[in-house]
C-alpha cells in the first residue's frame, strides 16, 4: 500500500471529482466509510495490545490476550474513532486514539499509552511473548495506559481509496438522508467548536452571533449540506456566543 497525508488526500480528490475540496470532504468519506484512516507504526513504534469480550458480550468483559512490541507497520483507526479524528481533522486538535487494527486484519487492538519495560509487571510483559494468562484490560490500562496522542500531521490515507472514489461531484453523492446524519453530527461534535473558532478570530472585533452563524452556514454548504442560519444562532452555543441575539 501507498499512503498520503491530509493535504495530498485533499488534493487528489479535488483532482478527480473536479470540485473545491477541504477536510469536510474527507470527513464526509469518513462518515460514509469510503476510506480508511491510518497511522504509521513504523514511525510512531507505538506498543498495542489485542483485546476482546470473554465470555458473553453483555457482560462487557473487555481482556487482553496479546502485546505486539513489534509491529512496524501501518495501523488502521476502528471507525469507533470516527469522532475523535473528526475532531482532528476539522479542529486540528491533537486528540487521543485508542482503537486500531492491523491492515488486512479484523483483531482489535488498542494503543498502549506506556511501552514495556524493565519495571512492567510480568504477567503483562508474559504477553508480549505468548498468550498465557487472560489478563482484564482495566487492569492493562492502569499499569501502562491506554491511547495515543494523534495529531493531523499523523493520519494517513490509503491512496487506491482515494483514488477509487471515482469522478462523481461529491455534492452529487449526498443523499437526503446522509445530509440530515451528517448535519446531525457535525451539530453534535464539532459544528459548535467551528463556530466558536471562527468567534474567536479577531478577539477585538468579535463577531456577531448572526455573521457566525452565516460563516459556519456557507462552510458547510460547499458540501451540499444545508444548515439554516437561523438553527445556527438558536440552537448552538458555542465558546463566547453573545448572550443577546444582535444583528450583523
């Protein structure tokens, strides 16, 4: 496999769709679950640990069977990390992973916030050379922590995903359905921290709550997504919003 970063993703995709592209582009294939998102262990050396339910799922007995102090390749995000890299990549925030998978594999692992060492308690050292006893993940996660700051810089895109996404105009793709989801979402996670970045950009001039809103409203509608100004500044709050509604 051929991986890019953000930026080339980006640019790849503007190439072929033939449309204005930015990272709500690639949050909408995310979403979609058209592309995957990697992290490179060969660089980040990160130890991980497989983990699953023993016993019955209700149970949520979540162990830990193996630690691979190892692995040097790429690692893919489990798409229970869609919000976090949500927030990554629209916020540019560094954010904690903890779900991956190893490419071609469907075994789950989480990344270890600690390596082994010296002082790691052998039992959980016993696990990076062979399954032994079952060891319950809380347990894992007090002794060595579990995940990852990530950053944007660090996630990687598989580029025959990119470049797979054919040549259909991605507003085209949106179904009614997907925009009302994604719509939903982008309220429930990051549309609120947008707006209160885009508040925040002269600290001596704020912004009314209305030119926000209408800021916010035509970043989203480059992805056919339509967000009334008026559902924006009712129902948002974000970091700062102006206690009064006010007009432009």
């Amino acid at each position: 496999m051929s991986y890019i970063n953000v930026k080339q993703a980006i640019n790849i995709i503007q190439k072929e769709t033939k449309q204005r592209c930015n990272e709500f582009t690639l949050l909408h294939y995310i979403a979609n679950n058209q592309i995957d998102i990697f992290i490179d262990n060969e660089i980040h050396g990160f130890h991980i640990c497989r983990v699953g339910l023993h016993g019955y799922e209700c149970d949520d007995d979540w162990v830990a069977y193996s630690i691979d102090t190892n692995y040097k390749g790429a690692l893919k995000l489990s798409t229970e990390e869609n919000e976090v890299s949500t927030r990554i990549i629209a916020l540019n925030e560094s954010m904690d992973v903890i779900e991956v998978y190893k490419v071609h594999s469907d075994l789950q692992y989480v990344l270890l916030a600690s390596k082994l060492d010296t002082n790691t308690d052998e039992a959980i050292k016993a696990l990076a050379y062979s399954s032994g006893d079952i060891i319950e993940l809380p347990y894992i996660n007090q002794k060595l922590g579990i995940g990852r700051p990530i950053s944007k810089d660090d996630l990687l895109f598989d580029v025959r995903q990119i470049e797979s996404l054919g040549l259909k105009p991605i507003i085209q793709e949106f179904s009614n359905t997907h925009k009302r989801n994604l719509a939903t979402r982008i309220n429930k996670t990051v549309g609120t921290e947008i707006c209160g970045h885009i508040h925040a950009i002269d600290i001596n001039k704020p912004l009314t709550n209305v030119r926000v809103a209408e800021i916010a409203s035509s970043i989203f509608e480059t992805l056919g997504i339509k967000i009334e100004i008026e559902t924006i500044t009712n129902r948002w709050n974000w970091k700062n919003k102006n206690a009064k509604k006010n007009k432009k």
